[in-house]
C-alpha cells in the first residue's frame, strides 16, 4: 500500500497533475468557500496521480469510476478509476469524452483536512476486459480506508454522539480529551470506508478497539506539521 500526505495549496498555485471532469468541475463550482472548492479538486487530482504512479501511466489517462451503493457508477462513493487507453489527441484538454477505458484493479481512498490531503493507494490481483467509453465500468473494491483529522476541529465540539459508552469514557478520561476523539474518529472512519459504507453506518455502532484491520498512522512519518491524527483500515 502506498500512503501519502500531500499539502492542498491555495488559490492561485498550481494543481496536480491530471484532468478534472465535468462532474467534478460542478462539485467543486458548487462549494462556495473557493479554498474548498480548490481542496476539493486538488484532492481528487492528487489521488489520480498516486494512482497513476502505481499503474506506471500518465495521470491524464485516468478517469475516475467511482461507485455509490445508493446510485450505482459515478463520480462519488467508494474510489474507482479506469485508464483510458487510447493517448488524447493532440492539443486536446480532456480525455473524458472519447477512447476505450480499461478498469483499473486499484483499492484507493482519500482524505482531507486541515488544508492536507492523506491519500492510500494499492494494486490489486487480477485483470478486467477493456469496455467502450460510457458503459457502466464497476469501481475496484473498497478494500482500505484511510482517514486524517485535524486535532483544532475538535477544540470546539467533540462528537460525543459518535462513541460507544466505553469510548467516550475514554475520551473524557484523557489527558487531552480532543486528541482521542480525534484519534478515535480518524479510526471509525477509515474502518466504515474500507467496509464499503462510510457513514451510512452509525459511527457509535462500531468500536475499533482491538480490531486488526485498522491501526493508527505516524503523523510525523507521514510529513504531517504538528496537530493531525490519521488511520489506515484495510478489509
């Protein structure tokens, strides 16, 4: 599995790598803070690129094929991509509207905070026909869920309604009680991402003490300035 934390930069400076879609381009119009808006689209290109580097190919040529339990393919719910095999014509700005898309057998999630962006990215065995552009490309499994926290979003308001009983005397009982809540929130999430549901799934119904699938991340490691708490979960 390949981790990477990656700063979002700020209005004006350059985007990663890589072609936003038209969905995207919607989603990110449709955020009226313009520095979420950017982070929005920075994060999605970001998380192409890392997996565009684990495919050896050029992040132009991957397209997202994102799948929503609750409205099929698309461009949100778990992470999905696909390369598009034929190279874009010449002074083209777009590969979305044409050539023939392979599925790409990539595990793949992301997380934003903070102005960072915590991105996981892993192959996965076993190969998939190539289909014509525009039919439904089913999006690699949700095998592995990351999640990244800022510990000063949780300085205001700590989501008590999130915790078990137990977890919240935990939260309460630490020397600083934001730091937990935040380590323990970071840990659901990534868990409810792997499983495929994310927060469709009451957070206070899961309990990830002792689980094996999901452990904490080194924020230092990571590159992370002082104040984040990330988590890994793979199913």
């Amino acid at each position: 599995m390949r981790l990477r934390a990656v700063p979002l930069g700020h209005p004006g400076s350059g985007l990663p790598a890589g072609v936003c879609t038209p969905g995207e381009l919607e989603r990110a119009s449709a955020l009226l803070d313009p520095i979420r808006s950017r982070e929005f689209v920075a994060g999605r290109l970001a998380l192409r690129c890392l997996v565009a580097e684990l495919a050896g190919t050029d992040p132009r040529l991957v397209v997202p094929a994102y799948r929503c339990p609750a409205c099929g393919p698309g461009e949100h719910g778990a992470p999905g991509f696909a390369l598009v095999r034929e190279a874009p014509c010449a002074g083209a700005d777009t590969t979305h509207d044409d050539g023939v898309r392979l599925p790409l057998d990539v595990a793949a999630s992301m997380s934003r905070a903070g102005g960072w962006a915590l991105l996981a990215a892993e192959a996965a065995p076993g190969e998939r026909e190539a289909a014509p552009w525009g039919r439904e490309v089913g999006a690699a499994p949700a095998r592995i869920g990351v999640d990244l926290a800022h510990v000063a979003d949780f300085r205001g308001t700590l989501p008590d309604a999130a915790f078990t009983a137990d977890e919240g005397r935990r939260v309460w009982s630490a020397q600083d009680p934001p730091v937990e809540a935040a380590r323990l929130w970071v840990r659901k999430e990534a868990l409810l991402k792997a499983m495929g549901t994310g927060l469709r799934t009451d957070p206070a119904a899961v309990s990830t003490s002792g689980d094996p699938r999901v452990r904490d991340l080194d924020a230092v490691e990571l590159g992370l300035p002082e104040g984040f708490v990330a988590a890994v979960a793979r199913t």
